[in-house]
C-alpha cells in the first residue's frame, strides 16, 4: 500500500483463496477507495458466489486474451491516426438489435491491465500524432464487471 494503488489485483487459486479474501479486508479496511479485483481460476468458475458474499471484492476477471498476440506489439499492425486497444472481447448482454452477446456466447474475455497499459505506451510513443485520440474497440467498454 505504500504505492498508494487505485486498484489491487490478485490471482486467486482454491489453495489461496481464503488467505486472498482477508488480504481483500485488510486492504478495505486501510484504503476504502482501492477496487479489489480477483482473477484466474476460482474467480472464474465462482463468480457471482464471491461477488455477492465477498463486499470487499469489487470486481472479478474470468479469463485472460493475453495468450493472443497484440497486432502493435507483435509489429504487424503500424500505428496510424485511428490506432486504439482492445481491454475486453464479448458482451453479456442480450440487445435484440445487436449479435455481439450472440456471437461471444454472452461472455467477456478480457486482456490484462499490464497488456492494455504495455499497448497504449506503444501506441503514444510510436508516432501517433499529437491531439489525437487512442480509440477503445470494445465491445462493451462500460460493462460493469
Ligand atoms: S454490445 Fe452493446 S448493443 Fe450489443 S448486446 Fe452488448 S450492450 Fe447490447
């Protein structure tokens, strides 16, 4: 906590998990405003069990894109006026006017907050001009998870 973090991610196992859910208290208890995220295994089976019996767990990630290589960081995409990121695939809602829930299964896969911050320090570096904005292509950027 001496970094002052907005958010605290933790990567949460059965073999963890209890020893994960008092870190998670302790760190409401001292620092109120940090969101709590837990990711990986347990998390994504167990969602919505830790989500409504854990307050202090703000927010949970099921699964990681990261094993998917980043079109700018793999150096096969060039950075242009309209570059942008992808933070999430999918959506898991249900729009009568809209085949993306449809077409991800209604679920949300996500890239990690490291892979996200590593392509928008590349994309501002690598020339895009100043002034100019990174898009989000998300499919649902204000989903709450
Ligand atoms: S992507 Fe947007 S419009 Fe489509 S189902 Fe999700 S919330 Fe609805």
């Amino acid at each position: 906590m001496e970094r002052k973090p907005s958010v605290v991610g933790l990567t949460v196992y059965v073999t963890n998990y209890e020893a994960s859910v008092l870190l998670a208290k302790a760190i409401k208890r001292v620092a109120p405003h940090v969101i709590v995220v837990f990711g990986r295994p347990t998390p994504s089976v167990q969602a919505t069990n830790i989500l409504q019996n854990i307050e202090e767990v703000d927010r949970h990630i099921k699964d990681y894109l990261d094993k998917f290589p980043s079109p700018y960081l793999s150096g096969i995409l060039p950075v242009t006026n309209n570059a942008g990121v992808l933070t999430a695939r999918g959506c898991n809602q249900n729009c009568t006017y809209c085949n993306c829930a449809v077409l991800s299964s209604r679920s949300i896969l996500t890239h990690s907050v490291d892979r996200v911050i590593d392509e928008l320090e590349y994309i501002s570096q690598a020339g895009m001009p100043p002034n100019e904005e990174i898009q989000i292509f998300d499919d649902a950027f204000t989903h709450h998870f």
